[in-house]
C-alpha cells in the first residue's frame, strides 16, 4: 500500500496530502483577505502554484479542481485569472459551485487534486 505524506499538518488540516502519484490540496486567501476577487484569485492561484511545484508537480498537471464562490456574480472575473493562468491544453476537470465559506472575507476557495 502507498504511502500518505502530509506537508504542514496542524490539528485541524495539511496543507498538501500525497498519496501515491496524487496530491491533494485546498487554498483559500489569507493574505488578501480585505480584497476583490481579483486579489483572492490570483493569491489562492499562485499558492496552488507554489505549492505544486514545491511537490514535485505543476498546474500542467492538475487532475479536478472544485471551486466555491460566495458569489456567482465573481464567476466572470474569477474565470479571467483562470484563463489566463491555466497552460493551454491542461485544463482540468472542474465544478464552480455557489457556497457559503468559513470567513465571511473569503471570495474564492478551490479544491485541487493534481498528478505528481
């Protein structure tokens, strides 16, 4: 059986779980708090980055990414920095859901798995 390797375990989460050939991570914005969600989204979209790449992997890999807005009328702008991050012809699976999330400060939270 594989092993599980977790990086940055607090009591409550990891902030990467890898299975295998399989990471799995969730990134909302901690920095940007206070801003837009054109801020939230690129914060959120650069940790993912970071943080894949620190695993051995990249956004050329993603495998399903599940995205929670508060507020579907962000959906048009969070798609813009979507589209402009993701590489071409590595677009992963995905779900956009409405959904009330832990902070009321919180514009964006997205569930990543990704391929090592």
């Amino acid at each position: 059986m594989s092993e599980i390797e977790r990086i940055g375990v607090t009591p409550r989460w990891s902030d990467v779980v890898i299975h295998g050939d399989t990471i799995y991570l969730v990134e909302v914005a901690d920095q940007t708090l206070e801003g837009d969600i054109t801020a939230q989204t690129q914060e959120v979209l650069a940790s993912i980055e970071r943080r894949l790449q620190a695993v051995g992997s990249g956004k050329h890999r993603l495998l399903q990414v599940l995205i929670y807005l508060p507020d579907l009328a962000d959906l048009p702008a969070m798609n813009a920095l979507w589209d402009a991050w993701l590489p071409a012809g590595a677009a992963p699976s995905r779900a956009c859901v409405q959904a009330a999330l832990a902070h009321p400060s919180l514009k964006v939270e997205m569930v990543v798995t990704a391929a090592r």
